[in-house]
C-alpha cells in the first residue's frame, strides 16, 4: 500500500584524500653575514647616545659620519664579489671580507694612504678584516661589522 520514496540506510561519501603541498616548504637553518663599514663612534652619533660617541682624532678633529652605514656584502655582490671605494678594494669570499691597498706609495713624501688596526698595509697588498677593525683610507678611520642572521 505504501511505498517507500526514500531509504532509509545512510548513503556513504567518499572522504577526500589529502594532497602534498604543490611548493616546497624549507627545511633547516638559513645563516647569512653582512659585512658593514662606518664611522668610528658614528652609531653613537646617529641614535644621540653621548656614551658611544667616540672622537676620531683627525687632524681637523672633525668627525665625519657617513648617512648610514655601508654595507660592503650588498656592494660586493652588486659589483661582482669586489667593491672599490677610494683607494680600497673590498672583496667578500664566503663569510669573510678583505680589504686591498690600491693606492702606490708616496715616495716624496713617505706618506701613508691606508692602515689597518694601525699596522700599514703595503700598496697591493690584501689582508682578512675582522669585526672590530680599524682602517684608516687617506685621512678617514673607519670600523668594521659583521651582522649574523640566522633562522629556522
């Protein structure tokens, strides 16, 4: 007499299957080193700290500060692993960076034209920099800084 229209046994669905992620996902430490260069007690004197300004010692006793600090990793990779500033070649190789004297000798008047951590470095010679040091082109002391990035 009556029929059923419906049943009543659940019907099933298929339950979709999750898929892998279609882009690769890093996996690991990512590290990399920034090499800057700046103005002795120049840090000091961009953020107003009179604690960390130091004097240069210039014959005028003039402290000359550059806008922000240059980062020699960024013009060295822009200038295809060596950047020229002055009478300096700065070279980056893996996480270390040297510096170059370009400029010849003053044999008239034996002056210097580059030092660094106070030691003169020959015309054409190379040496390794290392966070902290000191080196002087021409009439201007500069300091040098590394900047470690390192995340997961």
């Amino acid at each position: 007499m009556f029929t059923a229209l419906t049943s009543i046994v659940p019907t099933r669905v298929a339950l979709k299957t999750r898929t892998k992620p279609t882009h690769k996902v890093r996996s690991g430490v990512i590290a990399y080193t920034n090499w800057m260069l700046d103005g002795v007690g120049c840090s000091g004197a961009r953020s107003d700290d009179s604690t960390l300004v130091k004097s240069k010692n210039l014959k005028n006793n003039v402290v000359h500060c550059p806008v922000k600090p240059i980062d020699l990793t960024a013009l060295c990779m822009s200038h295809d692993g060596r950047f020229e500033m002055l009478d300096a070649l700065f070279e980056q190789h893996g996480d270390d960076i040297f510096v170059s004297n370009l400029a010849p000798m003053d044999s008239q008047n034996g002056s210097i034209t580059m030092t660094v951590d106070g030691e003169v470095l020959p015309p054409f010679a190379k040496t390794v920099l290392t966070p902290g040091s000191r080196v002087q082109i021409g009439d201007e002391i500069y300091e040098v800084n590394r900047n470690v990035h390192a995340h997961a």
